[in-house]
C-alpha cells in the first residue's frame, strides 16, 4: 500500500508546487510573504525558474522598497499590467522599458494615450520574448496607421486594442509595394 505523504507547512512543498501557487500572485506579494522566511525560500526567489507577473495599480506605492523589488527582479518579470496613464507615468519616471526586461512575455496598458503609446512601443523592439499586447486607449489622438504599423513590427502572438468611441475612425495603413 501506498502511503500519502501528508504536508503540514508551505515550506514543505515541492519547489515545482511553489511555482505552480507563485502563478497566481503579484510578484512583490511573493517578495514580501516569502523573503526572508528561509534559505530555501530565498533562493527559490533568486532561482532563474522563477518568472513573476506584475499589477501596478493607482493604489500601488513606488517606496524605496518597491522600486528596488523593481530594479532587482527585470529579468523575473514576464508580465505587467499597469491600470492607468498615470500610474503609467509614475513607472516610466523610473524605468525604461530595456533588454533587461528580458523574460518580458505580456504587457496590457489601460487608459493611455496614443502619444503615450507610440514612446512605449519605441522600447518594446527590443524584447525578443514579447508575445502578447493588450491597449486600451483613452484617446486617439494621432493616427493609428503610425501605431499599428510599429506594432505590426513586432513579433506578437496576441494584439487587442480598445479604442474609444468616435465617429468616424479611419485608420490608414501604407502597403509596401
């Protein structure tokens, strides 16, 4: 007969189960519940397994703790979704958006503006693990043929856009002959 291994403690779990409940948290929530508790712990946050998803809300505070949390773990990240323009703008204040996001997989951006966008979308060729880009703008004032042309560029899996209401949208985009 086999005998079920009952587990008492979260530090009991396999590294793979850890990963597999990592998944569906923020990534500084994992920072601050599991650093500092053990060895093992600690260095299963520094393991080069580990890739985090980020929620940068407007409630979100960028202390000193956070932007080094930030710093520290680019190349952890595989995913950000940020809420607004100006949380948005808080982040670009600190950071670019640079080879060092390197595991940088997904990135949704909610209210923001198509000038805001074109400057993004000047950083995002860099990442060669950029799959998916969900936008949702809050205007459209520029053309979005210069937009979709650049994003066209990019080697996506997944593209959504939201575009706010306004008659009539035309978008004209330029065929290479």
């Amino acid at each position: 007969l086999l005998e079920k291994k009952k587990i008492s403690s979260i530090e009991n779990l396999s590294n793979e189960s850890l990963f597999e409940i990592f998944d569906y948290l923020d990534g500084y929530d994992i920072y601050k519940a599991f650093s500092n508790l053990n060895i093992r712990l600690e260095n299963l946050l520094i393991s080069s397994s580990l890739f985090m998803k980020i929620e940068i809300s407007s409630n979100t505070i960028f202390d000193f703790h956070y932007k080094q949390f930030l710093k520290s773990n680019k190349h952890h990240i595989i995913s950000f979704d940020i809420d607004s323009q100006s949380t948005l703008d808080k982040f670009m204040n600190l950071f670019i958006i640079d080879s060092l996001f390197s595991r940088l997989e997904s990135l949704t951006l909610n209210s923001i503006s198509t000038y805001k966008l074109l400057i993004i979308l000047f950083y995002l060729k860099i990442l060669s693990y950029l799959s998916s880009l969900s936008i949702c703008l809050n205007n459209c004032s520029h053309d979005l043929g210069d937009i979709y042309q650049i994003i066209f560029h990019l080697s996506l899996k997944y593209f959504r856009v939201a575009v706010p209401r306004q008659p009539p949208l035309c978008i004209i985009i330029p065929i290479a002959a």
